[in-house]
C-alpha cells in the first residue's frame, strides 16, 4: 500500500477513537444527569440523524472538493460538537452536532479509497481501515471506561483543578485533542487527482440526484445485495453497542466502565475477521459469506445463558469475528459497483443513508423496548432472530438474481 493510504488510516483512527471515548462519557453524564434509560440508545439515534437527514447533500459535498479537505471541514465540525459538550450542552444535542460532522466525513473517508487504490485492492484495503476502524472503537471505548472509573476521575480532578472546573471537563478536553490530531492527518491525505463536480446550489435538483443515485444502487442485483447486508450489519451492530452494556451489568454484574470494556472485546473480534477477511476473501468471492451473518444472529441468542466473564469474552470475540468476516467483503463488493455506477461520493452518501436508517429504526426499537420495561434477555433473543431471519431472506434473494444474471460478470459491466 502506498505512504497515502497510511495517511488515510490515521486520520480515521483518531477521529473514530475520539468518536466512541466521548459515547461513553456522554452516557456517564446522561447519568449523573439522572437521565432516563432509554437516553442512552437515543445518543446513537442523535448522531446518527445527519446522516439521513443530509444523505442528499454530503455526497455531493464530498465529490465537490478533494476529500482531505472534506475531512478536514467535516472534523472541524466534531471539534466544535465537542466544545459544545464541555461547555455544558446537553449531551445529546452535543452528540447531535458531532453527528453531522461524521456524516460528511464518511463519504470522504470512504470515497477516497475508491479514487486512490485499484479495485483489486479495495477488500485489502477495506479490511485494513474497517480493522482499524474497530481498533479505534475497542481503545475508544477502553479510553472511555478508564476515564470515567472513579479513580481516574478523581485522580484528573486533582491534576487539572488549576484548568479545569471538573474531572469531565478534563476528560472532555483530552478526548478534544485526538480531534485535533485527527485534523493534523487530513491536511496530508493525498490529492487522488480525480475531477471533482461543482456543488449545485439548487436542493430540489440535489434531493433529485440522491433518489435516483438510491434507486439505481437498490435496482442493481449485486448492489442491493451488499447494500442490505452492510444496512442490516451496522443497524444491529449500533444497537448491540447497547445490549452489550446492558447484559453485562443485568447478567454479569458490571458497571458502565467495565461494560464499555466488555463491548471493545467485541470490536476485538471484529478486527480478527476483518484481518481474516482481507487476506482470504476475493471481491469475486464475497457474496459467499453471507451465511456467517445467518450464523452471527444465532450466536448472539446463546449470550443470555453466559454469567461467567471468560466465557462471555469468547462469545463476544465470536460474534464479533463472524460480523468483521462478512462485513468488509460486503463493504468492498457495495463500494464498487457503487464506483461504476454513481461515483465515489454519491454511493457512500446512499450507503449511509441506509446504513443509518436502520441504527435510527434499531435503535429507536430498543429504546422503546427498554422503556417499555421488557426483559434484556427478551430483547436479546428477538435481536438475534431477527439478524439471522433478515440474513436469510437475504441469502435467498441473492441465488434468485443468480438465476437471472451472472454476479461475476456483473463486477466489471457498467451497464447494469
């Protein structure tokens, strides 16, 4: 791989890790605010608002520039929602405005594979920032647990007394400068040299291209394939952020910090299948592991019999290895028929658009289950089922548009 995508990485890593670090403390704060349980959930619901409220706008915003300098717009934006948050705003409205700069970073972040690295290498590649991605989640949450133990707290509270008014603002303020660093990396994320198309002003001629971008990409028989696997991945892995925070503490009887450690056990394992991923599965072959999601849904069920933390930590790397497995195939293979058919930009935007329609839809079911008072074991199990049932369906669609058109020759025509 060539010095840039190095670049490109780095830049992901410390946005991503400064990302999930500030959800942890957002939900120590939402709980000394003695907030209701179902804010919790409506943290991720917040962030992740921009993306389907903006999905017309961020793609071509992101194809109208060169993407570091998108990244680095659309980081400044994270280090202001930050701000807000030490400033006293409310922790969801704060997450909201972090929100909206991940929205616009995303089809950068992603789109710009696409323009600098051939397809061949686009599981690599994939499979390395998707690894690193969740390397990010596994420290950020790790970083977040530690931060908000009593002890550190207590310990930050000592050391930066003279600065700052409190043990949050500190931590605040620490997880600030990884935004910063962040921003350090965008300003040497390469020129791909690619022609950029000049932003229409007019929104009804955006919202336009959007839908017909949407259409095209759900019509294409290999494009809503990956586009319903990596919708139903990232809507059910947000709300597993959740389950797992709360089958920790109801079956084994940790606290949010030792939960949040508990959930980067997961992101553990997603690394190890996307690693896997990346050095054993072909773009051509990346339909074929759709049945590991099948299998990750049934898994995921099993948890509610665990209370001993070893056994709860393989069957996190489990499920994690199953979703990184089938995930960043999936991921390459909707990239680039997305490539061929629209441009990087515009196809990141609709995937997003999807991919966060379902946290919204997700996670808003989870909120409401939880507000509702209905059994975390219950909500597991229908969790999975639902996974594994959706997997399926999908698994069928697919060797139905097999018997109608060729998947292979489809990575290379551009007409369909």
């Amino acid at each position: 791989m060539p010095l840039g995508f190095y670049i490109i990485m780095a830049a992901q890593f410390f946005s991503a890790l400064a990302d999930n670090a500030l959800l942890i403390v957002a939900i120590s704060i939402l709980r000394d605010m003695a907030a209701p349980a179902e804010y919790e959930p409506l943290l991720k619901l917040f962030f992740t608002l921009s993306y389907v409220l903006l999905a017309a706008f961020v793609g071509a915003f992101a194809d109208s520039m060169p993407k570091w300098r998108v990244m680095l717009i659309s980081n400044t934006v994270k280090i202001g929602g930050c701000l807000l948050l030490f400033m006293g705003a409310h922790p969801l409205f704060a997450y909201a405005v972090i929100g909206l700069g991940a929205a616009a970073y995303s089809p950068a972040k992603y789109g710009i594979l696409t323009e600098y690295l051939p397809h061949r290498l686009l599981v690599v590649a994939n499979g390395w920032i998707e690894g690193l991605t969740v390397g990010a989640i596994i420290l950020g949450t790790v970083i977040g647990g530690v931060l908000i133990h009593p002890h550190s707290a207590a310990w930050l509270a000592d050391v930066a007394a003279p600065v700052f008014p409190s043990s949050i603002s500190a931590i605040i303020a620490l997880i600030g400068l990884l935004y910063v660093i962040a921003a350090i990396f965008n300003l040497y994320v390469p020129n791909t040299g690619v022609d950029h198309k000049p932003l229409k002003r007019n929104p009804f001629y955006l919202f336009h291209d959007f839908n017909h971008c949407l259409k095209l990409l759900w019509r294409d028989k290999l494009g809503q394939i990956s586009l319903s696997v990596t919708t139903l991945f990232w809507g059910a892995g947000a709300t597993l952020q959740f389950i797992v925070i709360k089958w920790a503490e109801h079956n084994l009887g940790f606290d949010l910090s030792q939960a949040s450690m508990l959930q980067g056990v997961v992101a553990i394992g997603v690394a190890i299948g996307s690693v896997l991923a990346a050095r054993f599965v072909r773009l051509r072959g990346a339909v074929g592991v759709i049945p590991l999601g099948i299998a990750m849904g049934m898994v995921v069920t099993l948890i509610i019999f665990v209370t001993t933390v070893p056994l709860a930590m393989i069957m996190m790397i489990l499920v994690g290895g199953l979703a990184g497995f089938f995930v960043v195939p999936m991921n390459a293979l909707l990239q680039h028929r997305g490539h061929i058919l629209m441009g990087a930009g515009h196809s990141i935007a609709v995937q997003n658009f999807n991919e966060n329609l379902s946290i919204l839809v997700m996670t808003g079911l989870y909120a409401l289950l939880i507000m509702i008072g209905l059994s975390i074991k219950v909500v597991i199990v229908m969790f999975g089922l639902f996974v594994a049932g959706t997997m399926f369906m999908i698994k069928r669609r697919h060797a139905a548009n097999q018997r109608e058109f060729d998947s292979v020759a489809l990575l290379d025509d551009t007409r369909h």
